[in-house]
C-alpha cells in the first residue's frame, strides 16, 4: 500500500506523509490523488492541493479531461485548489478550455461560478 494515497476523506496522515515525498516517486498516482478534489469538503484535498499546485504543468494531461468533463463539481475544485491558485504559470494548453469555461458556460459551469473563476485565472495569467 502507498502511504501516500489516502484511504478515506479524513486520512490526514497520508496527507502528511504526501508533503515528504518526491514528486516523481509519485507522479504515477496523480489521477488517484486528483479524486479527492471532486468534492471539496473531504478534509485531505487542501494537503492534496497544496503539494499538486506547483506542478500543474506536468501534471496538464490528467487535468485537462477532467476539465474538458460533465462533473462540474470535480473541475470546480480543481479551479480553486490547482489552477486559480497556482503561482506558475499555466501552460497554454490551459488557456482555451479556460476561455470556452469563462466565454460560454455548459452543464451546471454557471451554477459553479465557473466562468467568473475562469475569468479570474485567464486575467492572472497576462
């Protein structure tokens, strides 16, 4: 078993173990652990967040169809703890999903305030 990943929404210890491994030790696990930022009140996606957050451009391809998906919960706390929140900047292959999101809303988008934050990410970014 991965100490890293964690097994349940309060497995803070996984969370704490994550914060001393390398990157590339674990970059194989990246879509396990974007899971748990489908639902931002599960206790581990800050620590998840916060260790994913400088690596959002490694990480693009398991990001972006999450963002291209129907679960507007799950991209919404991907925008707020990775991509609104990252002090890199974003790769352009970020910027249409990011203009089409802010431009033209789909699904429950709106609902999510997704366009606004969209919005605010692509004015960060010039």
């Amino acid at each position: 078993m991965k100490r890293y990943l964690p097994k349940q929404k309060l497995d803070m210890e996984a969370v704490e173990y994550l914060q001393t491994c390398n990157f590339a030790d674990i970059r194989q696990d990246v879509p396990a652990l974007l899971e748990w930022l489908q639902d931002l009140n599960w206790m581990v996606g800050d620590g998840i967040g916060d260790y994913l957050r400088p690596h959002v451009n490694e990480i693009k391809e398991d990001i972006l169809p999450i963002l291209l998906s129907d679960d507007d919960q799950w991209k919404y706390g991907i925008v707020i703890c990775l991509l609104y929140t990252t002090t890199v900047k974003l790769d352009e292959a970020y910027l249409p999903v990011l203009q089409r999101m802010a431009a033209d809303p789909v699904g429950e988008e709106k609902d999510w305030e997704l366009d606004e934050w969209a919005e605010k990410i692509l004015r960060k970014q010039v």
